[in-house]
C-alpha cells in the first residue's frame, strides 16, 4: 500500500467537479467513487510522490511504503500554509514527530 | 468520439519545467503569441518535479568559470558531449534560477543575499511546491493549458511538424492542435526496463513512472535523427526508495562504505580516483563490490549529530518523501544504521545522460517546425532543471524567430482519421493484450537481453541482436492490445511508445563496439574504451515506410 484513504475524513471536495487527489495525481489513480469517497484505482501504479497527501484540505490521505519495502507501519501527512509545510510522520510506535519547513504559495491558503 | 481542433502559433507538448519555463518565455517575449501546453497529467504537479526538488545541481558559483564548468562535464562524460550545447546552458544557469526565485522559489542564502554552496556547482533550495510556483507562473500567463490531455504523435506532412494529436483522458476526446512550431519537452523514458522493486512497489522508481517516453517515439515515428541513446542512465540511489544519494554525500558528507565497514572507493578503486571518481565509476564500484561479496554498500550517516540528522530529514521531505517513512523505527534510524545504496534499473534521460534528440546550437531538431528542450534534448548532460529552464529559453526564442510572418498549415482529414483510428483502436477490441502484459513483456526482453539490474547492466552482442528479434516480435503484437477505458488506454500508448523507444536504444547499444560509460554502457565483449575510434557521436534515424532503423555517426564539434 502507497497511499491510504480514511474514508471517515474524506468529504470527496464535495461541490467540485474532481475530487483534488483526482485532478492532481500524477498517474491519475485517484477517483471518485459511487459513495462519493475518494480511492485509488491501482495501488502498485503509485509512485508515493505525495501529491494527493499535500492537496487533501483535510489531511484523509496518507502516505505509507508498500509493505515489501517497509513493515513498520509508519505513515506521513501534510498540510501546506501559504509560507511553510507542515509534515507529521508517525513511526513504528505511532509517536507523531512533526517538521516545519519553509515554502511558498502564490495563490491563496 | 468527438473530436477538439485548435489553431495556436507555438505548441508545447509536455508542461513539466522545461514545457512550463517557455511558456512563460514565449510571453515575456512575444506577448501576443497564442500558447498551448499539452499536458499529459495536471502542469501543478506533473513530471519529474512532481515529489519537489532539494537542489539545483546545475550553477555557475563564483570562482567557476564557463570553461572549467564544460570541462567537467566533458571528463564526467569521457570526452563525448556537445560543448556547443553545454557551453550555451552554463551561460544561462544563474540568470534562469533568479528568474525562479523571482517566481517564488525559496534559496538558501548568505546574510549578503549570495546563495550558498552545496558542493561545487549546487545549491540548496526549499523546492517541495517547484512544480506548482512554474505552474502558477504560467497560468498568469494567456496560455492554454491542456491538463490531461495525452500527446500521441506529431501532426507532419514529410517536410514540416505543424501540430500534434493528442488524446484527452477525461473527456475521451481526440484533440488535434495545429501550430506554427511545436517544442517538445516531455522528459526522458522510464518504464523501459524491468524495475528494482517490482510488485506493489513496481512504481517506485527513480524517475517519474508516467514519463513514458512519449517525446522521444514521436520523434522516432516521424524520422527525428536521435543522439546517444546508447549513454543509459542509472542512479545511484537509497536502496528501494531512490532517495537521492546526493543529498547524504554531498549535503551531510557522508562517506560510502561497504559491509566490511571499508571506504570501499578508497580501498579498492584509487585507480578511477577514489572519493573524487567520476559518477559512473561510483555506480560500477558499487557493483563489483556486490559482485565480490563485500556488499551490501551503504553510505555511513552514523557519524551525524541530531542537528544533521534533522535537516537531512527536511531536504528529504523537500524531494523524496518516502525514506522519511523508511527511517521512521528505531533500528532504521540514520544515525544508528548507515543507509543502504544500490544502482536503480537503467532510464533513458537528457538531464542527467544524454539520450535525445540531435539538435543545433538553437535546439531546432533535424525535423523542421520542432524544437526540443530539456530531459528529451540529447548531447547536453547534466543540464538537469537549471539547464532544462535554459533550454527552453533558447528553444522557445528560436521558435518564435523561426515563426515570424508565417501561416498555419493545413492538416489533411485523411491523417487526422488514420492517427485517430490507431490511437482508439485498443478499446475498440473486446480481448487482446493487456497493457500489463505488453508492459512485462518488454521490461523481460530489457532486462535479460539489453543489460538491465540483473545483468549487472552488463551487454554484448548475441544478447542484443535477441533483444532486437524478440522487440521486433513485441511490436508486432501491439496491434492485438485491449483496453476497457481511458486510464487503460493511456497505458496502453505507452507500451507503444516504450517499445518503439527500447527498438532504438537496443541499435544504438549494438552499434558503439567499445566501453565508453561503466555500467550505463558496457560492453563484455568490448570492455576497453577506444579513442581512436569511437569519440563520436552514435546517431539514428528510423524509417517508418521500411521499419527501419538506419545508425550514423556524427563528429565532435568544439
């Protein structure tokens, strides 16, 4: 698994005509489902670029390595403000740990 | 099926930094010029800018000159560039990058407002949102962007390129767009060889998996002359998840060692220069220490404090996410495990190699009406995105030059119906192949008879003239491809495209009977490299009426 959906966060940008995961994804995996929740059509087609995971305004994405590659379970969010990105890892155990880090954004939060 | 005409004066087929920089070019220069973008997937994060970038490896310091700066990549590339090409980008490198910042990129900086070093012509920037800055920078501009609409080939006459099809994914429409010019910036190919993690993992590659080559079999189906496809490209990466070695090694001066805990590159291969060996030599290390059995090599971040440790993590988020995740358990930790390091599958890219097409000083291609600039420009290596901008640049003013007082040409109906019917005819079959199939299918041929990562990249003849016949065959059967919807049938075009790509590649690999670059070329059967014949250029044209794939060679030029 690359990426992973909380249906229970996901609204599927109800009111736009893609879902933001859907018009971003590099590879076009990312659709919406007849229940209106977001979902990826292939998982082993995913690059784990983090595309989806920063354009989720409510942070229902998130980033994990395929199992074959990493067991440890740990996961990785985003959230991006017009002058930084904040990441939050959680590891093995589950402790978030979170990074700050500078950036820019022409259009508005 | 419907079908979407537009007439425009320049044409950019591939929206990634070399596509988005001339459009942006175009405007400055010409603000009346009608643009089109076509773009594959969506320009705000699209190509191999997508994940972001920690660096721009490509800028002139000061104390560098143009000179030393060619010269280097002259001896990193035994002796075989375009100088011409090379020398042009390395004029523009600082100039494109201010133009960046300007655009809202953020560069580490010196109190004094100079960048600052990291290492020699590198410096460190704050690059995860660099595709949406160049993306956003575009879309202020009136050019129309195409988002998700698929290039197919170019439309051409036999004397001139005026436009390209394209296929759009979400509207199952075929576009045809006629131009005055068309720049095809595209990116190199993956996907042409069995990949190093395969499965679920199939997709984390080194390069950007949707970068299928597109660029570079248009070019080929219309008789382009391609340059150097035999200078393979293979990175040198953190095992598994490609998290650039550069950023440890260079950013946190992290030594490369192997299982025994030796400076392998010391120890063992002073004779290429130990720790200051060219880059393909670090790679072939690393292979034969594997081979040895003093592998597994890594690089020794054990030596780092928590302040290192902590902004190594941030470069990484900037550019590759993934190895955050890798780190995020104890036992994996950096500072307490070194990293392990290994050669990824090899790609086909004018960034970093340079396999592309051949073009003049003015990055005209040898097809009128098309330029080229950036991963998909042969002769000019380790352009990388500062070069890629300085490319398009060149490419963008040369085309609208070239397209003063010109008029639109025709397309005739009979070949918007003929590419239209070859585009759709995979979802017009009820069974067939698959593109997963067709996709397998050639990364096998590739990696067992073109020297791919289970070959140790290693290659000789009676390998290649197998992977020639069987490629021959693949291609053959490409015409029995069956798709259910859109999705699929982009993936499908890329089967097409890749092959016609590998069917390239495998003449050029025949063709060079020396070693030339470790592992991107090695020939067993020609292991000595051999300057008194072969600095020169291997060169191709493919003859789409005879099936044909006719090699040249073409001098150095100063």
């Amino acid at each position: 698994m690359s990426i992973s959906i909380d249906e229970t966060i996901c609204n599927g940008c109800k009111g736009l005509p893609e879902a933001r995961c859907e018009r971003i994804c590099p590879g076009d995996l990312c659709y919406r489902k007849e229940n209106t929740k977001a979902a990826i059509r292939d998982q082993s087609a995913c690059w784990t670029c983090g595309c989806c995971v920063k354009e989720c305004p409510v942070q229902a994405i998130e980033l994990r390595l395929p199992f074959q590659i990493c067991s440890n379970g740990s996961s990785l969010k985003a959230r991006l403000k017009p002058d930084k990105t904040i990441w939050t890892v959680w590891d093995a155990e589950g402790r978030p740990e979170e990074f700050i880090i500078q950036a820019k954004w022409l259009k508005g939060d | 099926m419907s079908v979407i005409s537009i007439d425009t004066d320049i044409l950019i087929v591939g929206g990634g930094a070399a596509g988005c920089f001339a459009a942006v070019e175009i405007y400055k220069k010409s603000p009346g010029c009608r643009v089109v973008v076509m773009e594959k997937a969506h320009i705000e994060r699209s190509g191999c800018l997508a994940m972001g970038l920690n660096a721009i490896n490509a800028y002139l310091h000061a104390g560098q000159t143009p000179d030393s700066y060619v010269a280097y990549v002259e001896r990193q590339f035994e002796g075989i560039i375009r100088k011409d090409l090379v020398s042009s980008i390395v004029l523009g490198l600082n100039d494109v990058v201010k133009d960046v910042e300007k655009m809202g990129l953020p560069i580490e900086k010196h109190e004094d407002g100079t960048y600052k070093t990291r290492g020699k012509r590198s410096i460190r920037i704050f690059g995860e949102r660099l595709k949406p800055i160049l993306a956003q920078t575009v879309q202020k501009t009136p050019a129309r962007v195409l988002n998700r609409v698929v290039a197919t080939n170019f439309i051409y006459d036999g004397t001139r390129v005026c436009g390209a099809f394209g296929f759009g994914v979400r509207d199952g429409s075929f576009y045809v767009i006629r131009a005055k010019a068309v720049i095809v910036a595209t990116g190199g190919a993956s996907g042409i060889y069995k990949p190093h993690n395969t499965g679920e993992a199939r997709h984390l590659l080194w390069y950007c998996p949707w970068n299928a080559g597109a660029g570079y079999a248009m070019g080929i189906r219309i008789g382009a002359e391609m340059t150097s496809f035999e200078n393979r490209f293979i990175a040198l990466r953190v095992k598994d998840v490609n998290a650039p070695t550069g950023t440890i090694a260079v950013g946190a001066r992290s030594k490369q060692i192997n299982a025994h805990g030796e400076d392998y590159l010391e120890c063992y291969y002073k004779h290429w220069g130990g720790n200051r060996c060219l880059t393909h030599h670090r790679l072939l290390a690393t292979v034969q220490e594997k081979k040895i059995g003093r592998g597994p090599c890594y690089l020794d971040t054990t030596t780092l404090n928590e302040v290192e440790e902590r902004r190594l993590k941030e470069d990484f988020l900037n550019m590759n996410p993934q190895i955050i995740l890798l780190w995020a358990t104890k036992e994996m930790n950096p500072r307490r495990r070194p990293v392990e390091i290994c050669g990824t599958e090899p790609f086909l890219v004018g960034g970093h190699c340079q396999a592309g097409y051949w073009i003049d000083k003015d990055r005209r291609t040898t097809i009128p009406g098309l330029y080229a600039a950036g991963e998909v420009a042969g002769g000019a290596p380790k352009k990388y995105v500062s070069g890629s901008w300085v490319e398009a640049r060149i490419a963008a003013t040369t085309a609208l030059e070239d397209t003063k007082g010109m008029s639109l040409m025709n397309t005739e109906e009979e070949a918007i119906g003929r590419e239209r019917a070859r585009v759709l005819h995979p979802l017009t079959r009820k069974a067939g192949i698959s593109p997963a199939e067709a996709r397998e299918r050639l990364q096998k041929i590739m990696d067992e008879y073109a020297g791919g990562i289970s070959m140790d990249y290693e290659l000789h003849e009676e390998r290649l003239l197998e992977a020639r016949r069987l490629l021959k065959c693949l291609k053959d059967r490409m015409k029995d491809l069956a798709v259910a919807n859109n999705y699929s049938l982009v993936e499908a075009l890329e089967c097409v495209d890749r092959i016609d790509v590998a069917r390239v590649l495998v003449e050029h690999l025949i063709y060079r009977k020396e070693t030339r670059w470790a592992c991107y070329q090695t020939r067993l059967d020609y292991p000595e490299k051999d300057n008194s014949r072969w600095l020169v250029f291997v060169n191709s044209t493919y003859n789409p009426r005879t099936d044909e794939i006719l090699m040249a060679e073409r001098p150095l030029c100063s």
